[in-house]
C-alpha cells in the first residue's frame, strides 16, 4: 500500500468514480479505485487513486486498510 498523505484541505467536489477494479479473495475485497473530483476555486478535475482492502461484516463492506 502506498504512503497517505495530509489533507489537502481543499473544496472538492466528488464527480464519479473511474473505472474501478475489484477483486475478490473470501471474506475481503482489494478495490482499485480512481476518484474524479471539481476543485471548485480553480474549476480544475482532480484525480486521486486509491487502493483499499473492504472486509465484508454483517451487512455491509468496511474499509480495513488503505485510507
């Protein structure tokens, strides 16, 4: 898993998700997966990759690792 880093504190946006990559390996999922977001000062797109493992509980998918 790659380094996170600080904050960015910055006002974006969510826009869509790209193209994301799942696989799975019994109770757990690695989910490769890239962000779409507006920085809405600049109007600019910002990208943000992340690779997350998702651990399946009683109802629902929750992040073990990645962020």
């Amino acid at each position: 898993m790659a380094h996170v880093g600080k904050p960015l504190n910055k006002d974006y946006k969510f826009v869509e998700l790209i193209n994301p990559i799942f696989k799975k390996s019994d109770r757990k999922l690695e989910a490769n997966i890239t962000v779409k977001y507006l920085d809405t000062v600049t109007n600019m797109t910002q990208l943000s990759q992340y690779q997350l493992i998702l651990k399946k509980t009683a109802d629902n998918w929750m992040i073990e690792s990645g962020i």
